[in-house]
C-alpha cells in the first residue's frame, strides 16, 4: 500500500504550513494591543452590525451571485457588475487568480518583500514564485523585473502602496509592466486610506490582462468577515468566475459589505484617523536617534530600529512584554530590527510610542 504521503500532489508535500501564531496569540491574549496585522482599530459601524444582524436571521438560505454588490462595486469606477468577481477576502482571490492563468512549473513575478500570500499561493498551486528584490530605496526595480520575465512567465504581482514598506508605484512604471501583455495582478488593499486615492480600477478596459484587487478589511475595518473584490475586464472575470467556488462569499459579507459602502461617514472617520495616527507615529519615531520610520500610504509604518543592535523578534517580544503586539520583519526577509507596526487608535499609538521608547532606552544602555 502507498503511504498517505506518496498521495499528495508534490507541490502541496514540500510546502511550509502557514502559521497563524501571531493570530493565535493575539485572540488568547485579547488584554494586549493588537498592532501586528494591519487591522482597524474601530469596530464596524451600527449600520454594518445591523445588517450583519438582519442577514444573520437568513442564513438557513444560500447567497445569490452577489449581483447588487458587484453593481455597487462597479458604478463607484465607472464599470459595469460583470467587471467585478467577489472573493472570500481578497486572499481567495488571489489564489483564484493564480488556479486560473499559472499551470504548475510556471513563474509567477512577485516583487519583494511585499505581501507573502502571493509566494505562498503560487507554491501551493504548484507555481514557481520569481522574487525580484525591491532596488535599495524600497522602489520597485522595474528593468530586473522586465529582465525576469521569460515565456514560462505567467503573472505578475504588484501591491500599492506596498506591504510593509508602505510606498506607491509611479504610473509610468506600471504601464512599462502592463505593455508585456502579462496577466498583472495589481493590490489596491489600502487604496482607501492613501491621501490621492488614485486607482488603476477604470483601465482594465485598456488592458485587458489588468486585474485590480481591493478589500474590506482595512480601511472599511471588515476583516473578521472575509470580504474582497476585483475589477478586471469581463473576458477574464467570466475565466475566474469558472474557477471560482459558488457562494464563496457569505450572506453576512454580501450584506456587510453594501452597509459598509453606504456608510461614507463611517469611512472618512476611519480613514482620517488613520491618516492622522499614521503620520503622528512617523514623526514619533523619527524624533529618536539612529531610528528611522518609513514614510507610508497604508495603514502601517516600517520601522528600521537596526541600530539597536538587536533582532526583529526580540524586539517584538520586549514590546509584547509591555503590552503591545507588533510584527518582526526578518520572516519577511527584511534586515534584522525591522519591524511593522499598525496604526491604532490615538491611544493605543500613544501607548506604542511609549513602550517603544522604553525598549529603545533599555537596549541603548545594554549596548553603551
Ligand atoms: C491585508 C492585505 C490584504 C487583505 O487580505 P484579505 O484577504 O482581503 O483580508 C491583501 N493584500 C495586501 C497587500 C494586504 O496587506
């Protein structure tokens, strides 16, 4: 008899799990402040708990295809529902995305460090991820990327502004990348919560290998639902959609999600005090010597602490140590004593910026 082992397809055997410790930790530790994994800070606004609430009493019955959600979606960038696929998050969709256009063996461009669900996927899809370091200024390195693509390029990843390192990709460059022709895959994650909030969204009708991702859990603070969408032209939507699980969004998410885009003033107060805390952390940090904080579009801020002499992971446990949860940036193959840090409420980055400066002084005297 063949061992179990001999039956998984090779490419899910030789894969590394991915581990949910850090959420594991955070629920059984609800006493800390969570500033590790980009969430919002504020709970969902009365009018999505309402919804959520009202969709609750229906949830014997299975959701229809999301038609109302996709049109609402659409009409808000001048598209029409059959440009826009749903997703149970924006992670479903980014393995739906690479089941449909990467056959096993296939490369798949990711520039990094950037978000690891892209490298993650492709592996367990069989796909082989090309990573193409960012050039030293945390920018994009648009000839090494042109120069990797070859005929068993199949799709390419780009996030902007970029996780962790918080920039954005100039418009020229990403026309230089879409002129390949490439199935591109471009995360507009935190595109709420960037201070222009301009959007390739409109050009999937230009270019139609373009696939535009956004999400409700950032800026719209819905992670605990999984909700995620995509804008592409309708060719490739009607491909993915074959893919695509049926009633892969929830009836709770469908209606979360309509109440959520009704609710504008639920969104700019959410967007402002992220754009308010963001900035404030920045300028924090940077007022301590030898320590630098990444200007940023998101909802996060990269810190270079490097100085200190110690790694990204103890640094994360003698935060956590204090109270406060963030997220060490060696695993994403960042410098040891880089570490990523959430924007909370004014308090809880109040309360950072304290237990931060504890650390730092503590280190210095260790070091001195
Ligand atoms: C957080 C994040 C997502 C969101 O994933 P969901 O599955 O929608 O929760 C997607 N892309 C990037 C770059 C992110 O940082």
């Amino acid at each position: 008899m063949k061992k179990l082992e001999e039956y998984i397809v090779p490419w899910v055997r030789n894969s590394d799990p991915y581990r949910a410790d850090h959420l594991d930790f955070a629920w059984d530790h609800p006493e800390l402040i969570r500033m590790m994994s980009n969430e919002n800070p504020l709970q969902p606004s009365r009018s999505v708990l309402e919804a959520v609430g009202n969709a609750a009493a229906h949830a014997n019955l299975y959701p229809d295809s999301g038609q109302q959600l996709k049109k609402a979606l659409a009409v808000r960038v001048g598209l029409h529902a059959d440009n826009v696929v749903l997703g149970n998050g924006s992670t479903d969709l980014i393995s739906l995305v690479i089941a449909t256009v990467v056959s096993p063996g296939e490369n798949v461009i990711i520039p990094a460090p950037t978000f690891s669900m892209y490298a993650r996927r492709t592996r367990i899809l069989g796909g082989v991820p090309v990573e193409i370091p960012l050039a030293e200024t945390n920018y994009w390195d648009i000839d090494r990327i042109l120069a990797a693509v070859d005929e068993s390029t199949k799709l390419v990843f780009l996030c902007s502004p970029n996780n962790p390192t918080g920039n954005l990709i100039a418009k020229r460059d990403v026309e230089r990348i879409l002129e390949l022709g490439i199935p591109t895959f471009f995360d507009e994650a935190y595109f709420e919560l960037t201070l222009n909030e301009t959007t390739w969204a409109p050009r999937v009708l230009e270019f139609p290998h373009l696939m535009v991702s956004r999400t409700f859990s950032k800026a719209y603070g819905l992670a605990g639902l999984r909700l995620g969408y995509l804008f592409c032209a309708q060719s490739l939507a009607n491909f993915l959609n074959r893919v695509k699980n049926p009633w892969n969004v929830s009836l709770l998410a469908y209606h979360a999600g309509l109440a959520a885009l009704e609710d504008e003033d639920a969104r700019m107060e959410r967007r402002d005090l992220i754009i308010g805390g963001r900035e404030w952390l920045i300028d924090q940090v940077n007022r301590l010597p030898l320590i630098r904080a990444f200007e940023s579009e998101g909802n996060y801020v990269l810190i270079d602490a490097s100085s200190l002499g110690c790694s990204s992971s103890a640094l994360v446990a003698s935060l956590v140590e204090r109270g406060v949860l963030i997220r060490p940036m060696d695993s994403h193959g960042m410098e040891n004593g880089y570490v990523r840090v959430t924007v909370g409420t004014p308090e809880e980055n109040g309360t950072f910026i304290a237990r931060f400066k504890d650390v730092v002084a503590q280190l210095s005297r260790t070091q001195s």
